[in-house]
C-alpha cells in the first residue's frame, strides 16, 4: 500500500555530595571511531524552500539514514553506565513554526524536546573504551506559521551518561545540524499525485531467488497558480518506509514473505529514506511526470498469506 504523506553555601555543599557519592564530572565519554576520535560533527542542509501552503505536520526535509561507530567509557567515580542518546541536548530553536524530528534505530521520536533521551544498547565499564554503533536520521516538520528567527546551528543528540549532558566539549560526541536561516518561504508547491496501491497479483509458486513481479509506479506532481514567471522551485522526492523493514542497504523492503520491494530509477535502486531528483525547475511546465519501475523479488522461502506494507512519499522543496 502506498499512502501520501534547569544560600550560596548549601549549593557548594550540595554538588560536594554529588561527587562523592555517584556520577562524577566527566563519567561518560564519547568519541567517533576511537578512543582519540571527533567529538562534532556537522551537516549543512544546503538550499531549502518551504512552501507557505503545505499543513502542520508535513515534512520539509529529511536527512538520509545514517551509521556512526563510537567509541565510550565510563570514567570518574563510577563503575559503569549506560550510554543515552539525548535529542536536542541543549535546547536550541530551529525556527520558529519549525519542529526537529528524530529517528532512532527506526524508532520514530517525533519532535523532540530538550534534552528528552533515550538508552542505547551500549553500557560502558569504567575506564574501558568499547565500540558501538548508533542510527539516526533527521527530520524537518512544519509545527506553525514559518518565521525568521532561531539558529542557524542546532545539536541535534549528544551521546552522554544518565546524569544528564556534559558541557564540557570535547569529551561527548554531538551531531550539529547548519543551514536554518537560509531557509526560504515560497507561495509556489505543486501537488503529488501517485496511485493508492500497487497489487502485484497473486504469486502461486517460485522456483529460484529472483525477479518475481514488476509494475511501472508513475508520480506526477502539478504546480499551483501562485508559480509566477519568477519561482525558482525545484522538487526532490523522499520514498519513506514508516514501519522499517530496509535491507540491502536501503534499497529493498523486507516484505517478511520472503519477498523484497524496490523502486528502480532507470537502472538504478533507489534508496528510501534519501531524497531523488524529481523536478529541477517547476518553470519548465505545468507539470512533471516521472515512471519508476517496482520490482518483487524472491529472497528465502516464499510464506503463504498476503503480505503487504505502506509506503510515504515526501516532497522536499529547493
């Protein structure tokens, strides 16, 4: 199926008390790749536009699917914690009428507050560097009306311990996401059109892994009135699987039967999750229509029932 869409005296005491008794001032550290690896990295967003029709709720942009290997350990006074990943760590404003959304080992976090976090798989001894691996993907959401304003530069999660976000830089590897005030409003969006389903028949019996079924998948979108001769718009599409289930590196959907399903451009996989180009110029007529191929191959041993999973197609504006 496919669907759119925190007396001067007693505060000393006090922290005396904290570090005698548990966390410590640096009791998780956490660095990309090695023990002495970065602890930032940054993504620019690069050309943005948001269309000034599109509802609350609609995805503005999207990062691709992303894997980083880290290096943790607990140190200080502690034996050993868990490692958390914080969303939002400091609480930065994207924009105003501009939410951040997280995904996280494919676990939708939605827009996330300050500071909100969740445990890893990783729980680290003291004083003992071990590897991991975390996987994430950013979302841009419209949450009201867009205004300028917020940063530019925003923290997207910090990996630290349970006792909340280090300060200290240098030892808890962040994500920064750049780009913010850049983005534009624009009263030109086109409108998407797809079919509801793709129905690849009933499939009675397969002999070898392979090519079992392919159906032509064609998306048009149509421009609005208010596209003047001086719109500088161009569409990329996001093909989303809300319900996880990628494998081969992202460019096939375990449909749990033993089938996979892919969208091909051309001859090329497309990965989901990850923007395509559509339509580079929406001046260049009133509308664009693009034919993709889907595909339904055999993978294991085929399970008899009807297997069927959804599909969101996202348009990101430039």
């Amino acid at each position: 199926m496919m669907k759119i869409g925190k007396k001067v005296i007693a505060h000393l005491g006090l922290c005396g008390v904290l570090l005698a008794c548990g966390r410590g001032v640096l009791a998780l550290e956490c660095h990309l790749d090695s023990e002495n690896g970065i602890t930032e990295e940054s993504e620019n967003i690069g050309a943005l536009t948001v269309a000034a029709d599109l509802p609350l709720g609609s995805r503005l942009w999207t990062s691709k699917i992303m894997t980083r290997s880290v290096v943790c350990w607990a140190q200080g006074s502690t034996k050993g914690e868990w490692v958390y990943f914080y969303g939002n760590p400091v609480g930065d404003v994207v924009r105003p009428g501009i939410g951040m959304g997280l995904i996280y080992n494919d676990a939708d976090l939605g827009i996330v507050k300050a500071g909100s976090k969740v445990q890893t798989d990783m729980w680290r001894l003291k004083n003992k560097p071990e590897k991991g691996q975390v996987k994430y993907q950013i979302y841009l959401q419209k949450t009201g009306e867009i205004k300028e304003g917020g940063n530019d530069r925003v923290a997207v999660f910090q990996l630290d311990g349970v006792g909340g976000i280090n300060s200290n830089p240098g030892k808890n590897y962040r994500y920064i996401l750049q780009g913010m005030a850049g983005i534009k409003v624009s009263n030109c969006s086109v409108t998407i059109d797809v079919p509801r389903e793709i129905d690849f028949g009933v499939i009675s019996s397969v002999t070898a892994p392979g090519l079992i079924a392919a159906k032509p998948l064609s998306v048009t979108a149509v421009k609005n009135q208010a596209c003047h001769a001086g719109s500088k718009l161009g569409v990329a599409l996001i093909f989303s699987s809300p319900g996880g289930g990628l494998v081969e590196s992202n460019t096939a959907l375990d449909l749990g039967n033993g089938t996979y399903f892919s969208i091909k451009d051309k001859e090329r996989k497309i990965a989901f999750e990850t923007p395509v180009k559509f339509w580079d110029n929406v001046q260049s007529g009133n509308q664009q229509t693009v034919t993709y191929q889907t595909e339904l191959s055999a993978k294991d041993v085929l399970k008899m029932g009807v297997a069927a999973k959804s599909i969101v197609l996202y348009a990101n504006y430039r």
